[in-house]
C-alpha cells in the first residue's frame, strides 16, 4: 500500500529583523491556519519531521498547537539535517554586498520591502549563476550537493511506513520536485521561487519509488493577503 509524505515549506520569515531564521508574525499565523486546517479534520500523522532551522521548528510548533487544543495526538518531531535550506541566502548577501554576520537581511533603516525587493529581484540570475558554479566561498555548500542533499533528504522522510510530514524550505522543497519530476538547475531554481509559505507538497511512496501527488496547495490560507513566498 502507497505511504504519504506531506511536504511542508515554514512560514514567512523575518525579513523585518535581527534574523531572517525566525517567523514573521504573519509566519506564525499560517503555520496556526495550517494546524487548525488539518486538525478540525482530524489528519493524523505517524511520524513528524523537522529540518535544523528555527523557522521550521517554529512553523511544526504552529501546527502542533492547534492539534493540542482539541486534546489530538501530535508525534514527537524528529529532527532531519538533510531538510535544511541551501545556502542562497548567503549568495544573495555576498551578490548585495552585505558583508556584516549573522543572517539579518536589512541594513540601516531600509524598509522590509526594499531588502525584499534588493535582495530577490535578482533571485533567479543570481541563483543561476550559483548552480553554474559562481559564487564559491568556504562554508558555502555547492548546488550540486544541495541537490544531493535533497535526495536524501527524500529518501530519509520516506523511510518509514504510514502518513508522515517534514517541515522544512522552498528551496527543498523545489529540489525534491525537480529530482522526481527530472527538471534541470534553471527549471528548480525558477520552481523555488514559487513556493508559497506553508505550502503543501505530497509525495506518495511504495519501497523504493517515489511519486509526487501534489504540489505547493494552500487550501488552509483562504484570506489572499496571508499568501506568502519570502
């Protein structure tokens, strides 16, 4: 019998702030709408699983609050490092010019749309040339071996039976698609940049073969102004 696995991209982060790795407060609504979305009609989860960074913790802990408000079984998260996000965000800054630590996306007084605009305006081109092999520094993780990463990353959520979900990124979101669906580096990449937060990505597996059943939905974020993809 074909088992589940739900993709989940996190919330909208915080571009708006000292960290980017954090929900916004519109981040943490979807994650709630999500949770509520699934436990008024009691989907149930065998396995839960998180990839390493806070905004996926934060976007599973939005989902679980909703289940334990109506007293419903949520698994113990399991944390996954393969769901981790690419390193774009640190090609962006090194294509901005932002050379200060941290992961803080603003500078000076600049307003969240500008930094939006600045930072992802050039998303594509810039990413294009990252996978073209541009951009290579130390602690900087290739995107060849994002790719890679990102098979197993498939590999790892699909390995147990029953209906489970793994929080975790756009971009892997968008790498997992492309492996199944056999897309090149532009085709993820211009994928990536659709990905909604809190969209829903469904991967239906049997042994060894993995199939995607749906891609990106947000039937749980009715109000078009909680549509997000930052």
């Amino acid at each position: 019998m074909p088992q589940q696995v739900t993709l989940v991209r996190h919330g909208q982060a915080s571009v708006q702030g000292a960290t980017y790795d954090a929900l916004s407060p519109l981040g943490h609504q979807q994650a709630k709408a999500l949770g509520t979305y699934w436990a008024e009609r009691r989907v149930e989860f065998e396995t839960v699983y998180i990839g390493p960074r806070r905004r996926h913790a934060e976007t599973a802990a939005g989902v679980a609050l909703a289940y334990r408000e109506r007293n419903l079984f949520w698994p113990e998260p399991i944390l996954v490092p393969e769901l981790d996000e690419h390193d774009g965000l640190a090609v962006l800054k090194i294509a901005a010019g932002i050379s200060e630590p941290g992961d803080g996306l603003l500078t000076g007084h600049e307003s969240r749309d500008a930094a939006v605009k600045r930072l992802f305006g050039r998303y594509r081109e810039i990413m294009g040339d990252w996978a073209a092999g541009g951009f290579a520094s130390d602690g900087i993780e290739p995107w060849r071996v994002f790719r890679e990463r990102a098979n197993r990353a498939v590999n790892r959520v699909c390995a147990l039976p029953g209906r489970a979900v793994a929080f975790t990124s756009g971009g892997l979101v968008a790498a997992a698609v492309g492996a199944l669906l056999d897309l090149d580096d532009r085709r993820v990449i211009h994928l990536s940049s659709e990905v909604h937060n809190t969209g829903l990505t469904d991967l239906r597996h049997r042994a060894s073969d993995v199939g995607l059943v749906t891609f990106n939905s947000i039937p749980h974020l009715e109000d078009a102004t909680t549509i997000t993809r930052i």
